[in-house]
C-alpha cells in the first residue's frame, strides 16, 4: 500500500508571530515544487503565532496544526485551547501527546485519548505522538511502553476515525540530542507499530496509517529514513526552523 508522505514541523515554543510569518514566506517558494499528491508539508506553530501562520500559508502546499488541544468544549480550564477555537483559527492538524508534554505537564495515556477524540470530533486531523525513554530501550521494554501508549491513546476509536490518525514514533532518547535512531532501528520500531495497528483496528486500517519518525531529522538523514517501508514521513523539531534546512530535508525525504 501507499501512503502518502507527511512532513510536520513542530515549532515547539518557539518564534512570535512576526518570526511564524518571515518563516513561512521564506519557505513557500522553497517548496513550492512539492506536488500535494506527493507529500503533506505541515508546520505547527505555538498558539499565538497560528493565526498569522495560516494567513501567510493561504494559496500555497504548506497546512497548519496546533501542538496541543483540549479534551472540553469549553469551561473553567485556565490554559487550554479548545478543538473548536482551533478550526476556527484556521488548523488542519493538531499535536496530541508529544513526550515533552507527558515529560513536563503530566500528559497521560489517558489525557491524549480524550483529547484526541476531541479533535477527532471537530474535524481536526490528530498526529498522536508515542516513544520510549532511554532507560525503557535499554531495559528492553521499548515495545511494551509503545504497544500501552498505543492501546490506552487510541482506545475507543472506530477504524474509521483511526483512518484520520497519523501517529508519530519519537524515541525519547533522540530528541533534540543529535542521537537519530538508525533506519534499520527506526524500521523494526515503526514495523512493531503497524503490526500493533493491524491488531487493533484490522490490516486494512493498520497499514493505511501513517508513521512518522521524529528525533534529530534532519536533511541529510531524511533520505534514508523515509526510504523505509513503514516510515511515512517525519516530526522534525529543530531543523524545521529554518526554511533552507526544512525545505531541504523535504526533498530528501520524498527523493526517489
Ligand atoms: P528534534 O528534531 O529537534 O530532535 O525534535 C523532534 C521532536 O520532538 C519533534 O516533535
């Protein structure tokens, strides 16, 4: 089967709306040559840079997600940012359950199941992050945390709605250290996922699903990653901050 490539820059906190806006500008005619059929080219900006993000991207093959949604309609939850203010702002995709989330405010299996029905429910296309600590790949656990984030993150959904999930596999080891998992690594990973898809929501839903790898992609590893039969695409932190390394890392990754 194939499944189209989706390259997502999470932005993480970083650039003003100012900053979100010069970024995009720059990168529109970087990749204007990405044919939509051929690959998803996605930025996630922090939530005050969204809307100057989605009216710089109108009329181009750039989308916009969130890094983060609420569970709630609306109510008394100081902080939060509700699917319906996301399409609202403009937002195709959202972020749910990315490790520095679980690492730094408490996510739970459980907060990014009820969050990612939420999204689900207003139309948002969810990229739901799962990964594995150093210390679990070492003490050789690295498929039992992935196959619990799997199972309790994505309980309760129908096959359908599992056909708008992309899920992104994050070794927590490899972000933003320059570690990248190797593809031979990341593959075996990727394909212990799939299989978990196939378990959970049938073949024919499973392998549609999108996989991305993210931790320290960059340009020049893209290729190869890409170029594995279960990796569909890339959550890129650090070297999508810059429209030359991003765009750059986008045509290795759909190169031929
Ligand atoms: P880096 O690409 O900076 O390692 O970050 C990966 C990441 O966390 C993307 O969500």
């Amino acid at each position: 089967m194939s499944r189209k490539v989706i390259i997502a820059g999470n932005w993480k906190m970083n650039k003003t709306a100012a900053e979100g806006k010069a970024l995009v500008e720059a990168l529109k005619p970087l990749v204007a040559d990405v044919c939509p059929d051929v690959a998803d080219i996605v930025v996630c900006p922090p939530f005050t840079t969204l809307a100057a993000v989605v009216e710089a991207a109108k009329g181009s093959n750039i989308k916009v997600g969130a890094q983060n949604v609420h569970w709630a309609a609306s109510g008394a939850f100081t902080g939060e940012i509700s699917a319906a203010m996301l399409k609202e702002a403009g937002v195709e995709y959202v972020i749910i359950g990315h490790s520095e989330r679980r690492q730094y405010f408490g996510e739970t299996d459980a907060t990014v199941n009820q969050r990612l029905k939420a999204a689900l429910a207003a139309g948002l296309k969810p990229i739901v992050c799962v990964g594995e600590l150093l210390e679990e790949r070492e003490g050789g656990r690295t498929e039992q945390v992935l196959a619990a984030q799997l199972t309790g993150g994505l309980a309760g959904l129908t096959p359908e709605e599992m056909t708008r999930v992309v899920i992104a596999y994050e070794p927590v080891w490899a972000i933003g250290t320059g570690k990248t998992a190797t593809p031979e690594m990341a593959e075996l990973t990727h394909n212990f996922i799939r299989c978990t898809l196939n378990d959970l929501f049938g073949k024919e839903v499973g392998e549609g699903v999108r996989i991305q790898y993210g931790g320290s992609m960059k340009a020049e590893n893209a290729g190869e990653l890409v170029a594995q039969r279960n990796i569909d695409g890339g959550l890129i932190g650090g070297a999508a901050l810059k429209a030359d390394s991003f765009a750059a890392l986008i045509h290795n990754a759909i190169a031929k």
